[in-house]
C-alpha cells in the first residue's frame, strides 16, 4: 500500500521487522508508537505478508502424462471427425 500518492514509503526492512515482532506476541499499537507508523500501514503490511506476492507454477508433467493426453486427444479428434 505504500508508495500512493500521499502515503509514507518505508524502508523493507523495517516493515518485515515490524511485522516479524508482532508475529512473535508484541502489540501493534506499541510498535506503532515506537517506530512513529501509523495503526493502519502495520496493518495493512500484516495482510500483504499473508498473500503469495508471485503467483507459483503448476508442477512440470511427466512424459507419461502428456503422451495419455496426447493419446486422449487424438481419439477426440477422431470421434469429432467420424460425427460430423
């Protein structure tokens, strides 16, 4: 969320620090007195850690896997043909 028009950009390290030390107990209120960050930017760093930033990849297929959808398809294909 940082970063928009109005909004103060902190430093990365701090914002996993922040993060890191209320994941280990301490109170967010706390910690936004002591590093001078508002409630809601630790806040909203909190949701953003949750969520995958990269979405990942689909596992690789095997060989065997793609030659039975290979085959799958060209038996299709076939009955497509004879059908029309």
């Amino acid at each position: 969320m940082s970063g928009k028009k109005g909004m103060k950009k902190y430093p990365a390290g701090i914002r996993e620090e922040v993060v890191s030390r209320i994941r280990a107990g301490e109170s967010q209120r706390a910690l936004s007195q002591e590093y001078g960050i508002s409630r809601w930017a630790i806040h909203c760093w909190l949701k953003e850690s949750v969520l995958p930033k990269t979405r990942g990849r689909k596992p690789a297929k095997t060989l065997a896997e793609y030659k039975y959808e290979n085959k799958r398809l060209k038996m299709e294909n076939e009955l497509l043909r004879d059908f029309l």
